[in-house]
C-alpha cells in the first residue's frame, strides 16, 4: 500500500490536480488544508505519513509554521515553491524538509520528488537510530575504562559533546543536605581539552567565599525536565543571583541546556550544559536527551561512588587541571593543518567530526581566505573515502565554455579541437570525493546537469551514447549567500537544498582573533623552514597590531603578512609590520605609510570592476580592460581577497 499524503495547499486548481496525480499514482491523499488549523485537525485525525506543503496558506500563519509542528511529529514533508525571497528561503530551511517542489512541476517530477522525500525521511531515522546506539556505545567504553570516578565523568561529557554540545559543563546532584558531592565543572579548552574545576577552585576563580557559592548553588532552581534556555528565557536567569548566573557572567555563555538524570536511588543528578552560541540548543536535543536518557542513568548509577558523596574525603584537595590525555576517552583526529582553539572553530570541529563518516553532501561557507579547501579535506579525510580520491575544482577558474568538459569529460570528436577522448573531475572522484569550490559561480545551464548528477547518480561525457554511473560524495563551497542569489535568480532552488543538506559555516578571523597568536608563530615555523631563517616571533607591538585588524582577506592575508616580514626582519623577532599594510585600522594600531604594489594592484583591479559592474568575460570586461585573460584575472581576485560584494 502506498503512503497517506495530506495536501496543505492555498489554491484549490492546484490542490485538486496533486489529488489526481497522486490518486492515479495509488497513493491515498486523507485530505486537502487551505488552512494551518484545518490541516492541524487532518493532521490529528488521520495521522498522514507525508505533507505536501505550500508557503502559502490562507490565515496567518504560514507553511513555516506548520513545518515546526510536522518536525515535532516526525512527519515528512516537502515545500511547495513557486517564488521565495531571501528570508522565506532562510525560514524554510531551518525546519529540515524532507524535499520540495518548484511550480509549476510535471507528474514524473512529483512522484520521482515523494519518493526520494520519503526514502530521506526512513533512512534519516535509520541514521539517527545508528547515531544513539553509537552513542550508548561510546558511552559504554568511557566508564569501562581504568581511572578513577571524576575522570570517567569527564568522558562522559566527553561522549555528550558531539550530540550536545557544550562550552562549560556543570555536573551535580540536586541540593540536598545528605551529599556532601558539590559537583564538578568542565571548561572546554580545545578540541578535546577540557579544563577541570572543582573544591576551591571555584572560589579562587570567581574571587568568591566558598560559603557564598553554597548558598547559590543551594538556592538555585534545578529543573525536574529536560529543558532549554534562550532568548528571554536566558536572559532571566542573569537577573537574579545563582550559580548558573556565576557561570554565564565568568565564562561568557550565550545559552543553556539542562538534562537532569533521575537515578536508581531515586536521587536526581544534573548536567548543565552551557554554549557561547546563543543558538546552539533545539527540541531536538530534548527529544533525543529522552531516547537515551536511561543509558546515561545506569551509566552514573555505575560509576558514582555512593558513600563518598555522603562523607566528606578530607583528603580531596582543591585543584584545577588541563585535561587532554589520548586514552582516557573517545578522541576526535583529522583536523591537523589546521590551527586554532577559539570557540568558534571548536564548532566547526565538532561539525566536521558529526558529518564526516556519512555520505551526506556538505556546503562549506565563508568568506574568501577563510580555510573552505583545507575544511573539505578533512571531511574527505575522516570519511570511508579517504583511501580513494578527492577531486578538487575551482568552479571560477573555469571558463563557462569549458566547465561541462572539465566536470563530465567528453568523447573523441565531440566538439571542433576535441582531438582525444577526456575523463571529466566526476569520472575521476569515482567513489571518492568531489569538492567543488566557489559552486556560486556555476553557470545557470550547467546548474541543472549538477542537480541532474545529484539526483540520478550518473553523468554523461559530451558526446556520449549512454550515461555513466557515479558514486561520488559531493562538497561544495561559496563566498557567497546562495539565498541572496537564489532570490537574485542566480542559483536554482533546487539545487541550493540539494546541496544545503549539512552547512558548515566558517567564521572569519575578525571573530576569531584569540587565533591570530597560534596562526602567526605556526606561519613563523613555515616560512623559517622555507627560507633558513630563525625568527622566534613576534614582538608585543606587533602582535598588538595584528590583534587590532580585521582581516578581510582572512587567514591568507595573515600568511602573506606573516611570509613578508619574516623575509624582511633581519633579526630574531619580528618587531614591526611592514609599512603601509594596515590602511584601515586607526593611528594607534598601526602607521598609515605609503601602499605596498599588492595593495596597488589590488585597488586598480576593483576600479576597473566597478567600472564594469563586476563583469569579468566578454566584450568591455575587466579582463578585456586589463589585457590579461579572465582566467588570470580569477586567479588575482583570488589572491588579493577580492570577492563580489566589495565592487559596487
């Protein structure tokens, strides 16, 4: 029997003609919604297995809104489209649809479209199943583990982190007058370094009587649910004095999720998990909090020391200590070449490390210089790919006559010069890993044979009898906001939520500048290598000056800084930026002197864009202005940190 569809659909023609397509098709359509509440009623009535859902119903509320229910239910369901802007594409997004369609669409296009929505949605749960038995198994292995009771807590936070993660976390019990066990902090320091806080050391951190932090942790509300704190909810709980209230203030955290653990014993243990993202916890976090919370109970009830959490061990002495030993539990690897331990970037880590292992496809963006290859190679290099290829192109490199050649190959004879026959970059990625960077750039026509590729897992070379059949992860990455091309008519619809499955986002250096001092010694390293020399580092002033710029051609603007001074300092430690570098920061960071030719050249180029309206190819072009080729003029756009929203 095929699945029950309910029909959430504005206009009654077009309602009525997916009644009859998917009738034919045998599926049983248990009703049709002009309305949020009416379809909230079907929804509650006829319990359907897939929702066909238009933006744009009558009422004020709007598809959006329905989706947020539909998620909560596990309903699939896919979008209806026929224009968007920007903000409904951002909206539609973020409740995770199974599919979507764009008006007007042809019968094979809706059943083909159901299908894959439907297959998305089973092995979604399919995934999330394997995930939380994952879970429960790591979970396993960190109490099994030969160290001592506190060590095997921290890995099981460890095991939380990338399932709900957290910048700080608070593990104890509810008040209680009979356990004397205060709890224990872990601060996240690194990738899996955490720092450990407990006894007095609280105290000395927070410049706060051991006495007083009893009294705010006795007096604090401890919730007897699962629940999460954002927004207005977050921001009461900085109104009144309590522990939590301390932990935000000290750290610096934007959100908070508490999990509490009800014990054997009856005893209620707490996690509190505390982010510096103030978006970093959904309902999803609960619901999955509450699939996998009884591991978690018999896990504590395991390794918690009953009699001495009653008794004081007057032999526990306040410390703080820098965790980050390789054995003691489930460690994440993969991310070397890259450098930092900001938050942000720890994030990013965390992402990387969550989407890796599948075949998922994956959109990285940032801005130009901000790291998008070296992010792809590790997803590639944690996956069960990384033994075969990954293919790299460089989509703005290509010219657009070119680029179908380069991507699918062509055939001996397909076109005039086509002397030999030649293995396009999907041919090659063959069970491996395609990256395609700066995927914004990809010409309109050659959009729908990407999407063609991502749907049918084959290709066709130029001039080809028969297509080829594909098994290729594919990663993509842009400077761009695909939205705002997307609502410009610049980038299909569909294939911007063919591609937007996992996003990883990647912060520029500007909110990231606790990195430039790690950035700058391990681009020091790199270049004494190159050139003999033995610069030890940077002077105070210097680094001062770096820490006080934005950076906006990001971490290859900071390794053309770094590779210059260390060839024009002529002693150990780099004691001055060149002249001229800083145009854009004020007297006290840096000294306004004359421009260096790269910042010349630099400035030309976009006044000559400008001039063209950014135009590139063709007749009146930058290029054409600049007589040099377009493929040369990418590749200095490229260099000199030039991107499209700078020439206007």
């Amino acid at each position: 029997m095929n699945a029950k569809v309910l029909i959430a659909e504005n206009e009654f023609e077009e309602a009525n003609n997916l009644r009859s397509m998917l009738e034919k098709a045998g599926y049983v359509v248990c009703g049709i919604a002009r309305s949020v509440k009416t379809a909230k009623e079907l929804v509650h009535q006829e319990k359907p297995e897939l929702v066909l859902l238009d933006i744009s119903l009558s009422g004020k509320l709007t598809g959006i809104d329905l989706a947020k229910d539909l998620k909560e239910q596990n309903i699939a369901f896919l979008y209806l489209f026929d224009s968007s802007t920007e903000a409904i594409l951002t909206a539609a997004n973020a409740t995770q649809p199974d599919g979507f369609l764009i008006k007007p669409f042809r019968e094979n296009d809706l059943l083909i479209t159901l299908e894959i929505a439907r297959h998305r949605h089973e092995h979604g749960l399919e995934s999330q199943y394997r995930r939380e038995a994952f879970f429960q198994t790591e979970l396993q292995k960190s109490i099994s583990s030969p160290v001592e009771w506190k060590q095997k807590l921290l890995n099981i936070g460890r095991v939380f982190q990338p399932f709900f993660p957290f910048d700080f976390l608070a593990a104890a019990f509810s008040a209680t007058e009979e356990i004397t066990f205060k709890g224990l902090s872990f601060l996240r320091i690194g990738l899996d370094e955490y720092q450990t806080i407990e006894g007095d050391q609280l105290s000395v951190i927070t410049a706060m009587p051991r006495q007083q932090l009893e009294l705010l942790r006795a007096g604090d509300f401890r919730s007897p649910v699962a629940r999460i704190y954002m927004g207005e909810e977050f921001k009461k709980i900085r109104q009144t004095p309590s522990i939590r209230k301390l932990f935000i203030d000290k750290f610096q955290l934007e959100s908070h999720l508490t999990l509490p653990v009800h014990l054997s014993s009856g005893e209620m243990f707490n996690f509190n998990l505390f982010s510096r993202r103030p978006d970093a916890y959904t309902k999803e976090h609960i619901a999955r909090f509450g699939r996998i919370q009884q591991a978690v109970a018999e896990s504590l009830d395991a390794i918690l020391p009953r009699d001495t959490l009653r008794h004081r061990d007057s032999s526990d002495k306040p410390k703080m200590t820098a965790v980050a030993e390789s054995g003691s539990g489930p460690m994440k690897s993969g991310f070397e070449g890259i450098i930092g331990k900001s938050q942000l970037l720890l994030h990013v880590f965390d992402q990387i490390a969550q989407v890796a292992p599948s075949d998922t496809s994956v959109l990285i963006l940032g801005e130009s210089g901000t790291g998008k290859e070296m992010i792809a190679g590790c997803v590639h290099n944690l996956s069960p790919r990384k033994s075969e290829r990954l293919v790299k192109v460089n989509c703005a490199a290509i010219p657009p006559t070119l680029i179908e050649s380069e991507l699918f190959g062509h055939e001996k004879g397909a076109f005039t010069g086509s002397v030999d026959k030649r293995i396009g970059k999907f041919e090659l990625a063959d069970n491996g890993t395609i990256f395609l960077d700066e995927i914004g750039e990809m010409p309109l026509d050659l959009q729908v044979k990407l999407l063609h590729v991502l749907q049918d897992r084959e290709i066709e070379r130029i001039g080809a009898k028969a297509p080829i059949k594909v098994d290729v992860r594919i990663i993509a990455a842009t400077n761009r906001s695909l939205e705002k091309e997307v609502a410009g008519g610049r980038f299909r619809l569909d294939l911007y939520y063919r591609l937007n499955v996992f996003p990883i986002s990647l912060p520029p250096l500007r909110e990231r500048k606790e990195d430039i001092a790690e950035l700058s010694r391990y681009f020091i390293s790199v270049y004494n290598r190159k050139t003999g020399k033995r610069i030890a580092g940077l002077a105070e002033k210097a680094l001062k000056n770096l820490v006080g710029y934005d950076w906006p051609g990001n971490i290859r603007e900071l390794e053309h800084l770094i590779e210059r001074c260390v060839l024009l300092e002529k002693g150990t430690v780099i004691q001055n930026i060149p002249a001229g570098w800083f145009n854009d920061i004020g007297p006290a960071a840096g000294e306004l002197r004359i421009k260096t030719i790269q910042e010349v050249e630099r400035d030309h180029i976009l006044s000559v864009l400008k001039k063209c309206k950014g135009k590139i190819w063709g007749p009146g072009a930058a290029a054409e202005l600049l007589n040099i080729p377009p493929t040369t003029l990418r590749s200095k756009m490229k260099k000199l940190g030039i991107e499209r929203e700078y020439i206007k």
